[in-house]
C-alpha cells in the first residue's frame, strides 16, 4: 500500500477507469437498483482510489467495488442461530416461518389494513389478524396488539389503573432483563403498586388482605427467566379470580395453550379459563411470530384499552400484523418446530455434518447438547439436542464469515447446537465451517 501514489506510475495511473465507465458494469447496475446509485459511487470511489494506491490492479476496479458491496440495504445480517438457545435475544428471538415473511412481503406496499375494499370505506385496523387471534384462543373474548410485551403490560397499567394499586406478590418483582424491571415499567404509568406476600410464599389471603376500594386490578407475573425453589407458594388464578377485581396474567412467553414439552410453562387458554380478565404475552417468543405485545381477555378491558390515546402510541405497523396473523394460521413456526424436535433426529444430523467436514479434514466431532427456550421462558429446562463439535479458534471466523453461524464455547471447543437450526441449513452450515479452512 502507498498513500501517496508515488510508488505506481502514471501510466498504470492513467489506466484506471473513470467512474461512469465503471458504473455502466452490470454487477455495479443490479447492485445500484438494490442499494442506491449514491452507495454503489462510493464504492467505486473506494475501489479507484485503491487502484490508486497501487494496492489492486486498474483492471480489477470493478470486481473490488464489487467485492466492496453489501447484500442487502439493511444493515442487519442474517445469521445462524447455532447457540442452542432457542429465543436469542441477541439474535432477535423467533425467525419468522416462510409463510410470515411471504406475508411480511405481501404487506410491504399498499394494503386494506384499515380499509374494506368491498365498500370502500375504512375498517378496523388489523381486523384479520385479531380475528385469527381470537380463533387461536377462543376462552378470549377480545384481542388487541401492541409493540411488545411490555407494551402490553404498559397499556394495560395506564387505561386500568392510573391514579390507582396494582396488587402483586413480592415474589414476581421481575427484571425482564437490560436493566429493566417491571415493577419501574408500572410505576411510571402513574399507578402505585400495592406488594403483598414475601419473596419466596405470596397466599390467596395475602392478595384478599390487600384488595380494596382503590384496587385497580391484581397482577400476576410469571417469573420467565428465572427459578425460586424450596419453601415456596404461590396463589393461583382461579384462588384469585374471585377477589372482584380484575386479574390481570402476565405469561411473558406466549403459549396459546399448554405444551407437551414445557408443563410448568403458563398458556393464556388456561388462564384465562382458570379466571383471569386478561393475558398478556409476547409475540416473538414461544408463539414463534413478529415482536408484539398480545393482549387477550375481556371485552369490556379491551375496549378500554384499545381505546386509550396511549394505543395509538403503542400500535403495531402492517407488517407485525401481516407476519402474526400468518404465524398463528400458516404451518408451525421454526421455534415451534425446535421445541418439538426429537433428539434422534438431531443426533442423526450432528453425525452426518462430522463425517461430511471430518472427510474434509475438519477436526469435527459430534456430541450431545443441551439446548435452552432462552429469550424469557421455561428457566431452567434443558432440551436434549446434538452439536457438532470443532476447535474453539473456530469460533470468530464463525461469526464473521459470509454466512454467519453463531455457536457456544464449551470446554475448550466451539459447539454448533443443531436444535436451532432448521435441518434445510446443514448445507449452508457445513459450507460455514469449510470455509474458516479455506480463508
Ligand atoms: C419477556 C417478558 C416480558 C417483556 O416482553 P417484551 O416482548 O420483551 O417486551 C414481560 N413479562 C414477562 C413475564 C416476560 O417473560
């Protein structure tokens, strides 16, 4: 390299090529209609300037700014989720199933969001959508959404019981994680919460003791991220439901109804029919969909808080309703299919991938895991799953290669946990691996 130019001579100088000649290369062209034609110049800036210093030839101007482009106009880069967590914050929790992001896709221009185009005039925002929700759980005899769980929670906290308590167990004062508690969340809605019980034990009386005039609602929150055992207690909904004031479930994880593989893990179908007034949970987690906030329950409630001018704050684009109304009636959604994979299965590929790269001369090998739910939900239940094993320095050229994979570090070694990974990425993952050789 030569910043000052000196070193190349003025013929070679001379011979790299003027910016519009360069543009005019169809690589460049496709590439200007993806990424705008002001990015596209300023690779080829780059490249030229390069060709400049002496560092590439002039004849490989275009290949560089080529080389220099991004896929995509975003910024975010799809990745492999190899980390045996299923809900990785970090990794943006749930894909998206295919059918969500055809929907996502679909939606992306002009669409009857809020318009009914048989008589032309303007209809409920997400109707569709809601409809589906309410068919996924018929004990509900409203929906709305919002931009998150803790919206949910938020708006629920502002149209419900401003000026007035919440009561909840001092057992389910929850950090949700980033520094950031729900308890706080609620206060700054302007309601005052109301703490009965103790860390560990919270009864039915303690709640009954609490609830008065100024009750606005009772708040339950599971505690999705973490685990109290030994001497504990805990009401229940249906203990609560009679006390006549709303009881109001926050379920974080959003179950619609009880799964096989997480018993201890809260569904909105059975709380609601134990009792509670509302549920609300997270789109983005176990339900497999787009980041949102559900909030199922009474009608009466509902209508109150999707009348609130805070809803309007909270509300969800036409994308988040196009990729949720096709998660909830679309095939089952990657999270759903990772919760439920059978171990053999993922044992099966863990070998085949070690033999494939070990015939390559990978030191690859293939090992039981544990993978976790992740992301706020089922704490301390492992599912049993199958890694492919490799050498730790693997690890960074891993994560920075053209398809990222993301894995763990375990005992000296970088683990690729294949529960995460949908089995039609093997290939793209064994074409990960070989390349760290290659570069
Ligand atoms: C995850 C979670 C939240 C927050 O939901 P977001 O969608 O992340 O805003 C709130 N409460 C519980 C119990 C959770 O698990």
């Amino acid at each position: 390299m030569d910043p000052t130019g000196a070193g190349v001579d003025t013929d070679v100088r001379r011979r790299i090529p003027r910016t519009d000649a360069v543009l005019r290369d169809p690589r460049l062209l496709r590439a200007a209609a993806r990424l705008g034609t002001e990015r596209v110049k300023s690779a080829v800036h780059r490249a030229q300037q390069r060709a400049r210093d002496g560092a590439v030839p002039p004849d490989a101007v275009a290949d560089t700014a080529v080389s220099l482009l991004p896929e995509s106009a975003g910024g975010l880069r799809p990745v492999i989720n190899a980390t045996g967590v299923l809900l990785h914050t970090n990794l943006g929790r749930a894909p998206l199933s295919v059918a969500a992001r055809q929907a996502v896709h679909e939606a992306a221009g002009p669409t009857d969001v809020e318009l009914d185009l048989r008589t032309g005039v303007r209809a409920r925002r997400g109707r569709t959508a809601l409809a589906a929700l309410r068919a996924a759980v018929p004990a509900a005899g409203a929906a709305h959404v919002v931009n998150n769980g803790a919206a949910a929670l938020v708006l629920a906290a502002t149209a419900l019981a401003a000026g007035r308590e919440i009561v909840v167990s001092r057992g389910e004062m929850v950090e949700i994680g980033d520094g950031f508690r729900l308890p706080d969340l609620l206060v700054s809605t302007g309601a005052r919460l109301r703490e009965v019980g103790t860390t560990n034990r919270t009864t039915a009386a303690d709640y009954a003791e609490a609830v008065g005039p100024e009750t606005a609602f009772v708040l339950k929150v599971h505690p999705s991220n973490f685990r109290i055992t030994g001497f504990t207690r805990a009401a229940t909904v249906a203990e609560l439901a009679p006390l006549g004031v709303p009881v109001v479930v926050d379920i974080g994880s959003g179950l619609l109804a009880p799964h096989p593989v997480l018993p201890e893990e809260p569904d909105a179908r059975t709380q609601l029919a134990a009792g509670a007034a509302l549920v609300t949970a997270s789109g983005d987690k176990l339900l497999g969909g787009p980041q949102c906030g559900l909030l199922l329950g009474r009608e009466d409630l509902i209508g109150t808080l999707s009348r609130h001018p805070l809803a309007r704050a909270l509300r969800v684009d036409k994308l988040t309703l196009a990729a949720l109304e096709a998660t909830l009636t679309g095939p089952p959604a990657p999270t759903v299919e990772a919760l439920g994979a059978a171990p053999e299965p993922l044992r099966r590929r863990a070998e085949r991938l070690a033999a494939l790269l070990g015939a390559d001369g990978v030191d690859a090998r293939a090992v039981p895991s544990e993978a976790t739910v992740g992301g706020g939900g089922a704490p301390g239940v492992t599912l049993p799953s199958a890694a492919l094993s490799l050498p730790e320095r693997y690890a960074l050229p891993l994560r920075t290669g053209p398809v990222p994979v993301v894995g763990r570090l375990e005992a000296g070694r970088c683990l690729l946990d294949l529960r995460a990974v949908p089995a039609a990425d093997d290939e793209r993952l064994a074409e990960a691996v070989r390349a760290v050789e290659g570069r």
